[in-house]
C-alpha cells in the first residue's frame, strides 16, 4: 500500500512539472505582425483594385492599419506590365480605369513596401465558362409542402470544357445590389469530372416569413466567376477556418494557405491572395414574378425539379 501511494506520489510530481513547460510563440501582432493582400484581376475592364494592410491582435478591436507607401504593379507573361496608385487613405492601391485580364494569361502581382521588403504573387486567368439557362421559382413550397416561407428558387445550368476541372463562384445581384457578399452565402463548387458538358447549380434567395419582405420584380444579374484550383483552395479553407470550425468536435485551426511569397526566402509570406478569375454574366427583369431568365426547354427544367 505504501508502494502504490509512492509511486503515484512520484507520477504526480512527473506530470505537474510537465504541465508547467513554457512554449513561446510568435503571434501575428507587434513586430510580428504580416502583411496582408487581398485583390484580383479579371476579365472585365474596370479600376482593379489590390488592398494592402497589417495582421493585428486579436483583440485589437480596431480596423487594420493600411500599408502606405508601397510600389505595386500586375504584370503577365506577354510583357503587358500594369502600375497601381496608392488611393491615399484605405491601403487600396487602384489600376488606371481601362485594364482587363486575358484568359489563358499568366498574372504575377509584385509589391515592394517602403522598408524594402518584396513580395510576389502568380495566378492564372483560367478561359470562362458560360452560362447555358438561369430559371428562377417564385414560390412558399418545398417539394410540394408549405414551408411557411417565400422564395426565389434559382437554378443555373452553364457550359463546361471538356475534362477540365474546373471551379467556380457564382454572385447574385437583385436591383444592382450583391445579395452574397460574403464568402459563406457565394455559391461555389468544384466538379470533378466531365458530365455531358454540363454545369448545375441551385440556390435559395431572399428567404422570408412575410411575402413583403422580398423584392418583387427585381433586375437580376448573375455572374459565373471561373477560378483557379489554387483561389479555390484559398476560399474552401478559408470558409473552413471561419464558419465551420465550430461545437466540441470542430478539429484543431489551422493555416489558411497563400499566394502573397516574400522574396527574402528567410521571412515569413504574407497572408491572403491575389487571384485572376474570369467572367459569364447574364441579367434579366423579373416582372409580375412570372419571367423566366434564358429559354429552358421544358425536359431541362423537369430534370431540374426532380
């Protein structure tokens, strides 16, 4: 008995002095802190935009600090090179109004920051896919039953190149107003095979109890955004870290993955991602609720109800 009560004396004292071991770890805050990108190029001629700020604490509950003072240009492999300027206030840096990607392009976004640092970041302009239908429901039924619950129930079909695996976003605007902003309410998908060259999705919009919250007879306009594996990869895990990593059985968090590279090969990359996306849209009225977008043959839409 004495025995038994030495030995668990000792194992006590084993784990307590384990238990108490110090781990230093540098966190993204103070001199630690990263730089942070967020920005792309497309295959629409606009202002492109490329966002430059700082990691903060945690619990630093104010937005982060912009990085000013840095020389940003896009470039691609056909020698086609694009300088950013500084907005002055935000940490947006902004292309001249008339730029646009070229799909098959190669784009390679390249940041020096006002201590020397240098940071690169390639991505390719995947060629786009194409709408084929946009079909639309208006209805408080599920599968026959009243949900007690009115909707728009879209459903899309669109063009696939053969043995791509391709990736996708979709965005949705009702009145020139983006009804997903956030990347837990786009719709976005991988299709892992060749299926007959043809692409489907389905979405709820504008979900509500009461029939006057939705708004009737809206211009709609959809947009089928073709991504990278790599953006792709980047938006999964993203979406990972952020909204399903929750509950008592959520696994342990993890490192977002990144295109933002330090050219120092000795310091750490930045954080978030510079991408190259191409784009189908396609925009219609609704009126009286009634209007269906593109013409859908009436097999293609009982293959969709079904």
């Amino acid at each position: 008995m004495k025995n038994n009560i030495l030995t668990i004396g000792i194992l006590s004292a084993v784990l307590g002095t384990a238990c108490t071991e110090k781990i230093d770890i540098d966190l993204n805050e103070g001199e630690n802190n990263r730089l942070v990108v967020e920005g792309y190029i497309s295959t629409d001629t606009m202002q492109h935009s490329v966002r430059l700020t700082r990691s903060t604490s945690y619990f630093y509950n104010q937005p982060s600090a912009p990085e000013e003072g840095a020389i940003v240009t896009i470039s691609d492999n056909e020698g086609n090179h694009f300088p950013l300027t500084y907005d002055g206030k935000t940490g947006n840096y902004l292309t001249s109004p008339d730029v646009f990607g070229v799909p098959g392009h190669t784009y390679t976004l390249n940041i020096k920051l006002k201590d020397g640092s240098e940071y690169e970041a390639v991505d390719e302009l995947i060629e786009p896919n194409f709408f084929d239908t946009v079909y639309y429901e208006y209805t408080n039924l599920q599968y026959g039953v009243d949900i007690g619950a009115y909707y728009y129930w879209f459903y899309t079909t669109f063009t696939e190149k053969e043995f791509f695996d391709d990736k996708y976003l979709i965005y949705y605007y009702f009145n020139d107003s983006l009804w997903n902003p956030t990347f837990d309410d786009v719709l976005y998908a991988s299709t892992a095979s060749y299926m007959d060259g043809c692409g489907h999705f389905e979405d709820v919009l504008f979900s509500a109890e009461h029939e006057d919250s939705i708004p009737h007879n809206p211009h709609v306009r959809c947009d089928l955004v073709t991504i990278s594996t790599g953006y792709y990869n980047f938006v999964t895990q993203l979406y990972s870290e952020t909204v399903t990593q929750t509950g008592l059985f959520a696994g342990p968090p993890a490192n977002i993955c990144t295109n933002i590279i330090n050219k120092d090969k000795e310091k750490p990359n930045g954080l978030g991602y510079f991408s190259a996306r191409s784009y189908d849209k396609y925009e219609f009225d609704i009126k009286n609720d009634m209007k269906d977008g593109k013409p859908m043959k009436d097999w293609q839409k009982n293959d969709l109800k079904n």
